[in-house]
C-alpha cells in the first residue's frame, strides 16, 4: 500500500518520492519471491506425497523442494539491505513532510 500510494505523489515530488518507490519496490520484490518459495514448497510438498502415495518417485519433488528452500534463504540475505535503503534518512524526512 505504501509503494502505491508514494507512485501517486512521486511525480509531482520529484525524484525523493521516486527514490523511495524504488526502495519500497525492492522490499516488495524481496518480500514477493520469498512468499513465492513459501507456497511451491507448500505445493511440492503435497505433489510428492501424492506421488508417494501412488507408488511414484518422489526424488525430483525433492530437489525442487531444495532449490526453492534456497531461494527463499538467498531472499532472506537480501532483506536487511533492502530495509537500510527504505529507512535511509533521506527516505524519512521526505515521508516526514508528508506526515
């Protein structure tokens, strides 16, 4: 919501404005891919139970499952730099004389 409503304002505020849709942007990105590893691994999950269930294999449901476990650890690292960008100073005292 915050991404969206700072795009309204950002042209008529200049590049601060644009500045912190971009950093709210990478947030949302991090934040969005790593829900994304949540829910395949749910999914791949259930496929490879289903699998085992019919007496199929279940080893590339697994490796899937490790690649997605991965990504979600790889979106994890970039989070706290993410988070620094958003809480930069120059970010606050623009949202600041908003408030």
């Amino acid at each position: 919501r915050a991404r969206y409503a700072v795009e309204v304002l950002a042209p008529v505020s200049g590049k601060p404005a644009r500045r912190l849709v971009d950093d709210l942007k990478r947030i949302q990105d991090v934040l969005g891919t790593h829900q994304d590893t949540v829910v395949a691994r749910e999914v791949l999950r259930d496929e490879a139970a289903n699998a085992h269930v019919e007496g199929e294999s279940t080893f590339t449901f697994g490796l899937l499952h490790e690649r997605e476990r991965q990504q979600a650890g790889h979106q994890l690292t970039r989070l706290p730099k993410a988070h620094r960008k958003l809480i930069r100073p120059k970010s606050r005292r623009w949202l600041a004389s908003w408030g």
